[in-house]
C-alpha cells in the first residue's frame, strides 16, 4: 500500500489528490461486484444486471471522503504540532479517530450498497436509534455521572408528544419535533427537582421508578393516551413537505414525483435512515461541542466529585438540572423519530426492559465515550438479531456476552477520555505577544 | 480583620460539632486550627461555605457577614479551600482540574492566573495534559493548591495537606505555604494534625478538642505549652 501516501509531513495538495484517486481505485475494484453488479429476479429466473450509476456515486464518495479525511486530518495534525504544551498521555489515539471516521463512512454509504434490502436498512436504523438514545443518556450518565434507570419515560414523552400533537392538532413531524425535545426537557427538569439531593443507589431507584409511572399513566389515562391500545396512524416525516407515498393527494408532489422517480417503498426506508443518522449526528456534535462549555466540564468535575464542585463555587443544582433537561430532550428527539417511524405507539415500547439497553450501551462502550456508545449499541442491538436463529438461547448469549464484555474490559469498551481543553504552552508561559 | 468567628455552634443531626467557636484570622497571617481526629477541624472550615451552616453565632469575612450565604456563593467572595483529601477531580486533565477553580471568575484572568501557578508548580505545567488520578500524592496535593488560587482568594483554607504524604512532600507543602505567605501576601488558615510542622510556619495556632477551642497563642507560645507538648507532639506525629 505504498500508494497511499502516509508522509510525516504535512502533505501538498498535490499529494492528497493522489492519496484519495488511489482510495477510489480500491473502491472501483471493490465495488464492482459489491456495488455495480446485482442480481435481479425475472420471471423466476435470476439474472446480472449493471448499476454503473450506482458504482459512479459510490466511488465519487469514496474519492470525496478519502479527501476530506485526509485534509482534515492533517489539519489536525498541524494544529498539534503548534501546541508543544500538550502531553503524548492521554490523547485520543490515532486508531479511534480512524474508526470513528470509517464508523461514519460506513454508516453513509450502507444504504448505497443495501439499498434493496429493507431488513438492512430497517435494522441499521434500530442501531442508530439506540446510538442517539445512548448518546443523549451518556450526558446524564457518562458525564455528569448521574445513574438514571429510567431514561426510557423522556423517550416515551416525546414519541406521545408528537403522537398527540398530530392526532389533536394536525401537527407534522418537524412542527412537532422541537415541542417534543422542550417538553421532554421539562420533565428531565420535573425528575431532577426532588432527586438533587440523592446519588447512586438511591437516585438509580427513584429514577427506576419515575420510568415506570410514566408508563403506568400512559397505560391508565386512556382519555390521554388511548390506553394500552396505543395511537396510530402516526405520520411519517417529509422530505421539505415532500410525502413518501404511492399517491400523492391531487394536485401535490411526492417524493417519487418530484424527482421523476417510479415510487418505491425504500425510498421512505432509506430516508428514515439518513433522517435518524443526522439526528445522530447533530445530537454526537450537540453533546461534543457542550462538553468543551463550561457546563460540559462542570458536568464532569460533578461526576468526580460533588463536594469539591460546591468548594469551587458551582451552583450544584443547575449543572445537574441541566443534565437532567439535556439528556431527556435528546431523548425526546428520539422519540419522535420513533413514533414517526412505526407509525404506531403504545405504552408497550417504553418498558424498563428499553432503559436497560440504553444504560448497558452507556455502560459497556465506557462511561463518556462517545464511539464507544456506537460499538456497544451495534453489539447490543445486532446481537439479539443475529440470534434469531437460536432463538430459545437468544437472551443467554446476550447476557453471556454482555458478562464477557465486563470481564475483558472492565470499563467498557472504550474507556478513553478526550480532554476539553488544550493549552499553548507558549501562551501559558509568556511566549504570547 | 479578614475572618472572624463569633461564638460558632454547627451540628451534624444530633451531634454537636462545633460548640461556641471564636476565631480570628487578620490579613496576611497564616493561622493554624491543630487538633486530634474527630475534634471538629474539617467542621469548622466547611461551616465557613455553610455545610454544616452555623445554627448559632456568625461568621465575618471581609467586613460582610456570611453566615447565610449559599455554598455555592462564597467562594466568589474571595474563599477557596484545598478539601480533606484532595478531592481533585481524578479522570479529568490537570489543566481541566485548575480550569474548574475558576468556575466564576472572569476568563480574561486565566492565561495571567495560570502562569502563576505554572510558576509556582513546575510540575503542574510538565503534567498539564497527564489524567489527575495519576499524578502522585504530592504533586495531587499541588494541583489542588494550584485549583484554589486560580479563584484568586484572600484567604485560601488547607484541610489537613500533609496528610498521607511522603515526608519529603511534607517539607514541601510546608515550604509553599510560607512562600505563599511572605511572597504572595496570601491569608492562610491551615488545618493540620501534624502539629509540629504547623506550629513552626503559623503566626498563631488554636487547639480543638471536642467542637471547642480549649488554647490559643502565637505559634512559639503553642509550641512551647506543655499541653500542646503532651498531647500533640510526643506522641509521635
Ligand atoms: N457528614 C457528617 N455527618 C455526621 N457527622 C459528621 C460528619 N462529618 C463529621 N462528623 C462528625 O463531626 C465530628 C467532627 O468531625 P470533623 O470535623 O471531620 O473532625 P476533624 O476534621 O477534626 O477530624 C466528628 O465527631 C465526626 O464524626
Ligand atoms: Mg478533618
């Protein structure tokens, strides 16, 4: 692989539009019989058919990628190398930054390549599901170090939020959003008032209770929540008030006519899944860029250490609050999403058994790590489905894998932690005009 | 007069912790509170951020009363305190730790305020990116004296900062606590089971027995008292 070039310096333009022509040589080569060629059945009869334009797009990426990678990359790099004040300890490795991007690259082109294969689709936006629940519960419990059991209720209010806002007021799905992210931060805020004064055991058991009387309401208020019964008929998103439907009511567009398209049903699945990567993704960005705030970093210091906080002057109370309302909202986001996407809820999806998964997600990719929640929601969801075929032993080999997991890493899979700031030591010592 | 104690009763529950304390602390003194384990010592540091608060008496900083003002309102007073125990915040960067001391305080102050600790602690700014956790007991000892001056206090509170610490670290903390002093004109209120070292670099001194101060001197006088003598010092800290 000499072709790709891996110099110490920094690289020239010139340099990187080889590095990546060469990435998307391997991509041609692969994608040739991964991407370009399919198999389609006519008449009983399977038969090759060529997706060149499909190739084109998935070499383009590739090339595109590879680029941006690179020169982000070396951006980086660069700016390392100015600050002599940081450390080699603990810095993020190299190896987590490049599975983080080949995560990322990964989870954009699934859909180029499965995009016949609705169980793919539909499983990997499970994944993503759990990855944006894991990352919204990660502020409550990585960072601020506050165990929450019942993370499930913020998830369930912002899927009932939307459910009720269609049914009574019409709502669509992007009205609907922001209202269900504020109302689910409400009730992190209503959870957080009386549980301020307890930690640990005593704060996972109030928690755990708080989940399941949210639950217990939605199944008795019927006149609220239509009971056990659940609310369907629940909208799916547009695309800019584009519908993915096959008839689109007079006189409007769909999706499929608007671009001119023959209507297909993976349409909608593949933009539910590009539509809850995004929300992944801003929500991953949302919680990174807090945690270099002030408030990320006071979150932290509080799950090291409480009474030293209270020393340093911070204002306990707010920095937990603010947990609490941030953590749900992002829950309630998901919820949304949720909702919009089976069409149908009912109180039956926000068991205690869904707030377990989460935390174990939190847990197992270590406390604060946010490729780490990504790995672990993979695991945790593509175990289950993987074990279908043994299904009377499905929940064995979960456990015993989730058992395996703590024995060989303790904790969790990536335990590292990304400092929140980095200093010039020319600028701390005086080398700054 | 930069503290001062009036008759100060503070109370855990039912157990009476602090029993009608008097204290004075004048500017640019370094006063030292010594004591045995249980007597209070911790108590009446933390009685001065509230926790306990004082259910009898009041407590003076800097001419203003502070006896009910909230925890979390003191240290913007001009208060910091280097807890029992360090309390450093262990997974996060020793630049982060010195960061969090200056939870409140205007940021165009960190670049000036960090170099003075830099100064004062090499080590701090070799280490600035290590994990807290694994720096060793003194330089941890450091690094939260380091956390509490970057609030720039009047007066800066040390719970028992030798305690646990290999000797030659003592004689450190010892030596940086008068520098402190006589080269930063800090106000110091050392608490301190190891009442020999204290006693020698302390202006004056004051024995807690039992939630009361049963002495008071100058720190030769406490040095020199035959109480003291007996049950602080012979045997064998
Ligand atoms: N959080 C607490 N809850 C109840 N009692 C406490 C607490 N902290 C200290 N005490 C009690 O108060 C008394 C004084 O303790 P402390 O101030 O820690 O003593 P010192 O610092 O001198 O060793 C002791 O009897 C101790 O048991
Ligand atoms: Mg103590």
């Amino acid at each position: 692989m000499s072709a790709v070039i891996i110099a110490r310096h920094a690289r020239t333009p010139a340099e990187r539009f080889k590095d990546a022509a060469w990435v998307a040589f391997v991509a041609l080569l692969l994608g040739i019989p991964m991407v370009g060629l399919t198999t389609v059945d006519e008449g009983g009869a399977l038969t090759v058919q060529t997706r060149f334009g499909m190739l084109a797009i998935f070499v383009g990426v590739s090339f595109a990628g590879r680029f941006i990678f690179r020169w982000i990359m070396d951006q980086v790099r660069g700016r390392r190398a100015a600050k002599s004040a940081v450390a080699k300890a603990d810095r993020t490795p190299l190896a987590i930054r490049v599975i983080g991007w080949a995560v990322l690259g990964a989870s954009v082109a699934l859909p180029i390549m499965f995009s016949e294969n609705r169980y793919v689709i539909d499983t990997a936006t499970t994944v993503l599901i759990y990855v944006m629940l894991g990352w919204g519960l990660n502020v409550v419990v990585g960072l601020a170090g506050l165990l929450d059991l019942g993370y499930v209720a913020f998830y369930a209010v912002g899927a009932y939020t939307y459910a009720l806002l269609f049914s009574h007021f019409g709502w669509t799905f992007w009205e609907a959003l922001p209202v269900a992210g504020a109302m689910a931060a409400t009730f992190g805020i209503l959870l957080g008032y009386p549980i301020l004064r307890l930690r640990g055991d005593y704060l996972a058991i109030v928690t755990l209770g708080f989940g399941e009387i949210i639950r217990v309401i939605l199944v008795n208020w019927t006149e609220l929540s239509n009971g056990p019964n659940g609310i369907g008929s629940i909208p799916r998103p547009t695309l800019f008030g584009l519908p993915f439907e096959r008839n689109p009511a007079e006189g409007t567009q769909s999706f499929a006519t608007f671009f001119g398209l023959d209507f297909s049903g993976m349409h909608r699945i593949i933009f539910l899944y590009y539509l809850i990567l995004v929300l992944a993704l801003l929500t991953n960005v949302f919680v990174s860029r807090l945690r270099k705030l002030p408030v990320g970093r006071a979150w932290e210091a509080l799950r090291e250490d409480e009474i030293a906080c209270k020393a340093m002057g911070m204002n306990v109370t707010n920095v937990k609050l603010s947990a609490f309302a941030i953590g749900a909202m992002l829950g309630g986001f998901a919820g949304v999403f949720f909702a919009a996407r089976q069409g149908f809820i009912s109180p039956e999806s926000f068991t205690f058994t869904e707030s377990a998964t989460i935390l174990a997600i939190v847990v197992l990719g270590g406390m604060g790590s946010q490729l780490g929640v990504v790995l672990a929601a993979l695991v945790l969801v593509l175990l289950p489905e993987l074990g279908r075929n043994f299904s009377e032993y499905r929940m064995l080999m979960f456990g015993t894998a989730m058992v395996l997991i703590m024995v060989w890493k303790p904790s969790g899979l990536l335990a590292s932690r990304e400092p929140t700031i980095r200093l010039n030591k020319a600028a701390a010592t005086g080398g700054e005009a | 007069m930069m503290l001062h104690m009036e008759g100060v009763h503070a109370h855990y529950g039912h157990i009476h912790a602090l029993r009608g304390i008097d204290v004075e602390v004048q500017v640019g003194e370094i006063v030292t509170l010594i004591g045995a384990n249980g007597a209070g010592k911790s108590t009446l540091m933390m009685s001065l951020f509230g926790k306990p608060g004082a259910s009898r008496g009041r407590i003076v900083f800097d001419g203003e009363d502070i006896t009910r003002v909230p925890s979390h309102l003191i240290s913007r007073r001009g208060i910091a305190i280097v807890p029992e125990g360090r309390r450093i915040f262990q997974r996060m960067t020793v630049l982060e730790n010195l960061l969090m001391g200056t939870a409140f305080a205007d940021p165009a102050n960190f670049n000036a305020d960090i170099k003075r600790v830099y100064a004062m602690f090499p080590i701090l700014e070799e280490r600035a990116a290590q994990r807290a956790g694994t720096l060793s007991g003194g330089e941890q000892q450091m690094l939260a004296i380091g956390r509490a001056l970057m609030s720039r206090p009047k007066l800066l509170l040390l719970d028992e900062p030798s305690l646990g610490l290999a000797p030659i670290y003592i004689k450190r903390i010892f030596q940086i606590i008068r520098e402190l002093n006589t080269e930063h004109g800090m106000t110091v209120l050392l608490v301190e089971q190891n009442a020999h070292h204290a006693l020698r670099v302390a202006h004056r001194g004051y024995v807690l027995q039992h939630g009361e101060i049963v002495l008071a001197g100058t720190g030769q006088e406490l040095l020199a008292s035959p109480e003291v003598r007996a049950a602080y010092l012979e045997g064998g800290h």
